[in-house]
C-alpha cells in the first residue's frame, strides 16, 4: 500500500466518526451514512479548476483566466452537508441587506469578514442563503477571492464551488514560489480586473481582509494588499463567531458548534465618481479619506472596526484598546474629545508607559508619549502604533507621540515611564520644562536607578527638583503585555499628599483595571521597593530554577516554592533596610507583585537568570539585572544576612561559577 493510500484510508476512517453527529441532528444512522458516502465521492470526483493548469502552463493564463464559477451539483450537497452542522448558528442583522436594495451592480460592492476556519466562506454563503430572501440573493451572487492553496485538497475544495471564486496569490506564496512570481503577479493583476467587470455584473467581491485564519479566534491585522479591493467601494462587513469550532485545525471531526453571523450596515469607503454620488442613497454612511496622514492604512484601520464593532470585545485582538474598556455591554470606540479633561505627557516609551497610556486613554484625556527620537516619533504617529515595544497593537486617537520637550508645557499630569538606565537621555532636555510645570508625577517603572539614593521619586525629587508633594507612585502585579490584552490586572497608589491619589485611581481604574490605595498610603519607599526588589529577586529565581533543571531535569516546583519563603523575607528585610514599612510588603506591590515575577511565565527577569543559569547571557537588559547591578551602591552585600542576592550579584555581575555558588548557597539555605 502507498502513503498516499495509506493516508487516504485513514481520512476515510476518520471522516466516517462524523456519522455520530448527523445522527444527533436528528437524521437517521442511514441517512447520515448516505451523506458522508457522497461527500467522499463528490471530493474525490469533483477536479480542481481549471485556473490550476496555470501553474503548470503559464502560457495558458489568457485562456484560461482567473475565475472559477459556481457548480450546482456541489452547492446543493454542501447545503445540504452543512445544515445539520450549524444548526445552532443565528444571522443577526439581516435587516441591513436591504439597505443594497439598488445598490448591487450599480455601484461596486465588497463583502469583507474575519477569518476562523476553512469553512468560513461556505458558512458565510450556507448562513445568507437560509437567511431569507435577501439573504439568498446575496449569497447567490457572491464571488470569494481565494488563494491556490484552497483549491489543493479534496476535503476543502468542495465548498469553493458553491459560489464564484477569483484565484489569487499572496506574497508568502510568490515568496516560497521565486520562479513563480511573474505569473503569479499577473494572476493577481488579472484578478483585480476580473472583480471590477463582476462587480458591476451585479457581482459582490467577497474578501477575508486578515489574510489567513486567526489561530485564536482574535482580529488579526488587516493586510494592505487588500486596499484597492475596499477603496471606493460599498462595503458590507460580517463578522463571524464560531467557525473555528466547527472544525479543528488538526483532524477532520466537525463539532456541531454554537456561533453567529452578524451583518453590518453597508459602508461607502472612500469615493465615487461625481456622476456616481449624485445618484448615490443617502442612507449608506460614508468613510472618507483623511485630508492629512497615512489613506490606506487609514482605510484599512476602519475596516477592521466595522467588522470589530459586531464581535465579542474579547476577539479584537490588534484594535482591542480602540473601544473604550469601560463599557461593559457595547463596543463604543475611544474618541479624541473636543475638550479633554486631562493632558497626560507620559516621559520615556517602555512597555509598560504605552500599557498605562491605553489603561488612561478610556477616560476623556488627551495622552502625549514623549521620546526624543523623531524617526520613531514620526512613524509611530503615522501607523498609529509603538513601533518598538508594541507594533500589532493599534493605539486609539487620543495617544500620540511627541519628540517637542515644549509638550511638557500643557500637561497637566507626567508619567514617569523611563527605564532607569535611560535617564539621563530623556531628562537631559526636559528638566527646566518639568519644573516651571507644576503639575503632579507619577513613576510607573520599577527597578533601581544607578544614585546613591536607588529609587526614581528620590532621583526625581533630589536631582531634577521635583517637588515632593508632586510626587506618586503607581505599582501592582501586572504584566504590561497582559494590560495591552485587556486581562483584569490592578495597581495600587502611594503618594506624599494623599489628594493625589483619588483623581489617579479614577485615571487608572476601569473595567479590567482595579486601582486602590496602596496598604500604607504614604510609604512610597516601602512600595517602589516592593516593586525594585522584586525584579532582582526574580532574576535569583530564574538562576535557581535553571540551575535544577539543568542539574536533575523535570519539574522543580517543590524546590522553587520551598525557596520562596526564603526570597520573600530577604526581600523584606532589605526593603525594611532601605526605609519601606513592612506592612507594605503584603500589598499588590510587595508580595503578590513578588510571586508573579517570580512564578508567571512572562517574566523577563526569570527567563533571563534562566538563560544565564544554562550558559546564555542575553544581550537586552532588564530591570533586575540593572537593580542587581547598583544595589551595591545603597547597602553593602552580607552573605550572612542576604545570601541570595549576594549570590546572585557575584554570579550575574562578577561572572564567578554559579555551580560552585549554588551548591554552597543550597547548604546556606539548608541552615536557615
């Protein structure tokens, strides 16, 4: 027997398991055999399109051109195939299809949707077609564009026949295909063509704008290849949930799932001709171009809020922090207000000054991210993006990015988000600009500086001369990355003056951010140290956890929470050393923000004493390494009384063995 009989017969197997689940629906065991038999035989019977003989004859693409069009015998069984599978699928907004009512073959018209599973255009069209009457109009005259790898196997390309489709290539296929590319250039020019003729043959252009299925049921970026199918044409969004379920990636068991087919209100994006809008319907809305910036990323960027706004505010994934995270019920998108409440200036760009810029961007504030780089600046405010610490995040209309030390002027609240080693490059210009404004500063970073002082309020209170009762400070157990997510995280807020901290906890609270006062209100020592040691103590964590698993291999979990106990109280005993109050150790800033940087799986410092401990030193600093490296500078290294980090610094910072180290710290520890 060959592989691909083999293999064959082992999708035969499998496929027929499927018989359980038209059994439910309601058919009878026979039945439910019949269907899966003629799904086999049409798969296997059914050829590829002709457009794929292009691949293998170039030469043929005049003749044989770039559309495949729809064959009854297949349509009328994949119906029939996929009507006991998605049973427990609703429509929701059928209603705006007739909005079209003289639109389609008049003016250019383009379906667009998000992208989950294979099945997702035979869904779309399957969805439509039993929607009622406008809904079958629709689907009947619908045309996918479609990549050649979706006509390749049997299993998938059944459902392509349903409808029309445009062969196209992408640039990942031209890409793995060099010796393809001219042709491949032309089918996509050909393509182009092809949907303008259909379009106004009464035809609706059918696109998947992300590209490629989203492994996680998340938006995924929209590509701009998709521009000139979406520009100056009348768009109507759909927005799919789902699918995915239907079918696994893996295997080919379906699941009679649970999900939903929203239509949007069909959209005019950008622009007809003078002729064309004269006759064209008033109640079709309009996205117009911008008169400044970026138009086509402009345009790209609305798509994919059409086709958000009807979908679960969990799957926005890239323009997730463009609705406002506090509304619960319904996807409202963050505006620039007329008159904003707030101009909040954040200093420095880092992970977690752009995470607390979208955290405050909820509210009616106006956020300016200042770094002295112009390239960064300059691009960041074109792609509305970080380009450096967050680049598949779109930003919402109220952040931008300024290089102009003159933004301080306005502000009316800083931010304190530079990385303590980037001090002296970001303060360098601004400091006379931040002390004629007198408007309060919060720090949001944590870590050591290199002064003889170590924390940043001191630095900012005794070098730049801001004035104490200014001064607060932000900290709490959260990932900045897992803030970009929108998962629930919280802060709490310590300040020299108490009346800073409700408007602070009213910026940073929302409904996936809960922000209290911190356990000792006035102990900003007590709560930048929790934060400051934490990272260096995570670091030591990660030394240890790679050292053992190294050393014994397997899980070390009964030796990693053994030890830390141990961490725990040497960092409480340092941070007491330096002047923090014990009490606030057991806040979000001390003990939880300890136990998450120690055990989560996102932590920097971890994985970087984790890289160490197995040979590799990685090249990008974090803030443990750099606090391990000035601690020095504010107690003096007792192995006696502090022998993790006394450990970890000779290890991290003088390079001495850490096998040697370690074996004499476990004996250390032993007698503790």
């Amino acid at each position: 027997m060959t592989e691909k009989e083999a293999t064959l017969g082992r999708w035969h197997k499998e496929f027929f398991e499927n018989i359980h689940l038209f059994v439910k629906s309601g058919l009878t065991e026979s039945e439910a055999k019949s269907i899966l038999e003629e799904f086999l035989v049409l798969s296997q019977s059914t050829p590829k399109p002709k457009v794929m003989d292009i691949f293998q004859e170039p030469e043929r693409l005049e003749e044989i051109g770039v559309y495949t069009d729809i064959r009854t015998q297949p349509r009328d069984f994949m119906l029939k195939f996929l009507d006991p599978i998605m049973k427990k699928f609703k429509v929701e907004g059928t209603e705006n299809l007739k909005l079209l009512d003289g639109i389609i073959g008049k003016y250019p018209v383009t379906l667009i949707s998000n992208h989950l599973s294979h099945l997702d255009a035979p869904a779309i069209f399957t969805l439509l077609y039993n929607s009622g009457p406008e809904g079958r109009k629709i689907a009947e005259s619908l045309v996918f564009i479609a990549g050649r790898l979706a006509f390749e196997p049997d299993f998938t390309r059944l459902g392509l026949y349903m409808f029309g489709t445009l062969l196209v290539c992408s640039k990942k296929d031209m890409a793995d295909n060099p010796s393809l590319s001219d042709v491949m250039t032309k089918i996509n020019m050909r393509a182009f063509r092809n949907s303008q003729k259909l379009q106004s043959d009464g035809k609706v252009i059918s696109i998947f704008p992300e590209g490629t299925r989203s492994r996680d049921g998340r938006l995924m970026p929209f590509v701009d290849t998709v521009y000139h199918y979406v520009a100056n044409k009348v768009i109507l969004p759909i927005s799919l949930e789902g699918t995915e379920k239907i079918l696994p990636i893996e295997g080919l068991l379906f699941n009679q799932a649970v999900g939903k087919l929203v239509i949007g209100k069909p959209v005019l994006v950008g622009e007809l001709t003078k002729k064309e809008m004269e006759s064209f319907p008033s109640h079709i809305e309009q996205v117009s171009f911008p008169g400044t910036g970026d138009k086509k990323q402009f345009i790209i960027d609305n798509l994919a809020l059409l086709v958000g706004s009807n979908l679960n505010k969990h799957k926005h994934g890239t323009y997730r922090n463009l609705y406002k995270g506090d509304v619960r019920e319904t996807n409202q998108l963050i505006t620039l207000a007329k008159k904003p409440e707030e101009h909040v200036v954040i200093i420095g760009s880092s992970n977690m000054s752009v995470a607390f810029a979208c955290v405050m961007a909820n509210k009616n504030v106006k956020v300016t991210i200042y770094t002295p780089d112009s390239e960064i600046v300059k691009q960041s405010n074109e792609e509305k993006r970080d380009i450096v610490h967050y680049p598949i995040y779109k930003l919402p209309p109220n952040i931008e990015f300024s290089d102009k030390p003159e933004v301080m002027e306005s502000a009316t609240l800083f931010i304190q988000g530079t990385n303590p080693w980037e001090f002296d490059a970001i303060y360098s210009k601004i400091r006379t600009y931040l002390q004629k404004n007198k408007s309060p500063m919060v720090n949001v970073i944590k870590g050591f500086t290199g002064s003889k002082k170590g924390l940043i309020l001191e630095d900012l209170n005794e070098l730049l001369l801001i004035e104490r009762e200014r001064l607060a400070v932000v900290s709490g157990a959260c990932y900045p990355d897992q803030i970009m997510e929108r998962k629930i995280s919280g802060f709490e807020i310590s300040a020299f003056e108490d009346s800073l901290i409700p408007k602070l906890k009213d910026l940073l609270s929302n409904n996936y951010v809960f922000t209290r006062t911190a356990i000792n209100s006035r102990d900003t020592k007590g709560v930048q140290l929790g934060g400051a040691l934490k990272t260096v103590y995570a670091l030591a964590m990660g030394l240890v956890e790679g050292y053992f698993k190294r050393e014994l291999g397997g899980n070390v979990d009964n030796t990693l929470f053994h030890l830390s106990n141990r961490f725990f109280n040497e960092m409480v005993s340092i941070g007491v050393l330096l002047g923090g109050d014990p009490t606030t150790f057991n806040g979000l800033s001390g003990m939880t923000d300890f136990m998450l940087a120690c055990f989560g799986s996102d932590t920097r410092d971890r994985k970087y004493g984790y890289d160490l401990a197995y040979g590799t030193r990685p090249e990008k600093i974090t803030n443990g390494f750099y606090g391990l490296k000035v601690l020095p500078n504010l107690i003096q290294l007792d192995e006696k009384r502090h022998p993790i980090v006394t450990s970890a610094y000779r290890t991290v910072i003088q390079n001495e063995d850490f096998d040697l180290i370690a074996e004499k710290l476990q004996m250390q520890l032993a007698r503790i």
